[in-house]
C-alpha cells in the first residue's frame, strides 16, 4: 500500500516523503480513508503505530479545503491525557502541514506554563488546536477561545484521559461543542469508561480494531540486588562507573527521592537531573532534552 492510494493531497504526500515513511501503517491504511470521508470513527491503536499521522493528515486535508471564519474559534481540537504528547501532536502537524499552499494556524496549549502567551496567541482564533483539558477551560473561563465552531473533535489516548481524572473537564468540553461535527476516538484500550463514552460521543462510527503487532522479546538484561536502603545511591554511583553507563534512567517512588538521588549524584561527579511532575514545562522539556542529547 502506498500512501498516494489514501486520498491524500500531494502537498501531504511531500510532507510523508520528508518524514521517510515508506508505507503507510495498518491504522493509517484504515483510519484515514475513513476520516476524510467525514464520519465518526472509533480506533484501537497501540502507542507507536502511527496514529497521530492517521488522524492528522486527513484532518489538515479537510481544513486546507474550507475556509476559516474571522474570530477567536477553533476548527479543529484534539485533546491529549499530557503536556508531552500535546507537544509531540503539535510538532507533527506542523510538519506535516508545512507544503499546504495557505498556512493553517496550529496551537498548542497545556498547563504548567504562563497562559497569557497562549491566550495573546489565541487572537484571531486558530485552525487546529492540541490540548490539555484543563489548560483549555482554562482560556474558555478567560473568553480567549470558543468552541462552537469545532468541526472535529480527536480524543487521543482516550483511556488515558479518563485514568488520569478527566472525567467532568471532558464532560463540560462536549457541552461546548456543536452538534454537528465529526469525532474520532483513539484508544490502546477499551475499558467500561472509554466504552461508555464512545457511545455517548459517536454517531454510527466505523470501529478500527488493528491488532497489535507480535510482541519481540527486548534485549533487556533484568537483575535484583538486595541493598541496604542507605547505601542503594552509592551502588548505583558504583554500578553507572564499573560499566560505563552513559544514559541511565532510574525511577523512584516520590518527587522528593527523585530530587535526593539527582543530588547525591551530582555530589559524586555524576550529571543528574530530577524529572518529576512539580516541575514546570519548560524545566521538563529541557530535562528530556538534556537526557536525549546525553
């Protein structure tokens, strides 16, 4: 299957030729075809195989083909369980949509950042908006945006959302919204909640269940060490050194521990950063910069 064979316009086609997707995957083989054609869809798609391209690039292609109304409204909204992944969502559309012969305006919005930027940047609305479901009541209380005019509606990671306590925001987000309109639902599960709010969501949507793909065993070596809780630092100093570890990803069970631990290291001569949720945007995002790049 080519990616030419989906419907898909060529400024779009350029945009999958400089990401080097060689083919297109089994969600978007199926869920793209299915959007462009405007109704609800329903989609089991697993982290990782390509999803946000299968929503994405249909979706930019029915915006690029209607005209956006003057005004502080959003036609597009998709909505993510996290600050990261509405990153990562906004930093693809972009990509994607770079050949489009007119612009179309992507923002992306979350918490943990100042809002006055995002609400300066919501001035004459946008086309396509990412995110974070508290972040966007947030500007719907300050009447910096409006979601009547919201022609579709992506839930990513549906299950995701309602596991981390989304329940009432998205409750109230829906009641914001036009009537008519078209909804996509992605989620790697489907429990009792996500069920029940795909059926209250969608209108006779084509349901995509793509199984997952064989799981490979991972080229992991597991190992328990029994330590003293006060000398687990120092092993783990002693562990990093004897085998020249140089990217080490090490979980602990509070804020505080992941500030103790990064400390102790660094008094070792190890660089070490804490990577917690108290932390705001921008320290996080250079935290997984910092970590990439190491």
């Amino acid at each position: 299957m080519s990616f030419s064979l989906l419907g898909l316009s060529d400024p779009l086609l350029r945009a999958v030729a400089d990401r080097k997707y060689a083919a297109p995957t089994p969600i978007q083989t199926s869920a793209i075809p299915a959007i462009l054609r405007g109704g609800d869809v329903w989609a089991s798609a697993q982290t990782g195989s390509g999803k946000t391209a299968a929503f994405a690039l249909p979706i930019l292609q029915l915006l690029a083909a209607r005209p956006r109304e003057r005004g502080r409204l959003v036609r597009a909204l998709i909505l993510a369980p996290t600050r990261e992944l509405a990153a990562q969502i906004g930093e693809s559309i972009r990509h994607y949509a770079r050949h489009l012969p007119a612009p179309l305006k992507t923002l992306v919005v979350y918490g943990g950042v100042s809002i006055n930027p995002q609400m300066m940047a919501l001035g004459g609305g946008a086309d396509l908006m990412v995110a974070t479901p508290g972040r966007l009541l947030d500007l719907v209380d300050h009447n910096a945006v409006a979601l009547s005019a919201v022609q579709v509606l992506v839930l990513d990671e549906a299950d995701r959302l309602l596991d981390l306590g989304f329940t009432e925001e998205l409750a109230r987000i829906i009641t914001l919204l036009p009537a008519r309109r078209q909804n996509l639902l992605f989620s790697a599960t489907f429990p009792a909640a996500v069920q029940s709010l795909a059926e209250k969501l969608l209108h006779e949507p084509v349901r995509l269940d793509v199984p997952s793909a064989p799981a490979t065993t991972p080229d992991i070596l597991q190992r328990v060490i029994e330590v003293d809780p006060p000398r687990r630092t120092q092993l783990l100093r002693h562990l990093i050194e004897q085998h020249c570890w140089t990217r080490v990803l090490v979980f602990v069970a509070t804020k505080y521990g992941t500030e103790h631990v990064a400390e102790k290291l660094r008094k070792a001569g190890i660089a070490a950063t804490a990577f917690h949720g108290e932390l705001s945007q921008g320290a996080r995002t250079q935290a997984l910069a910092d970590f990439k790049a190491s």
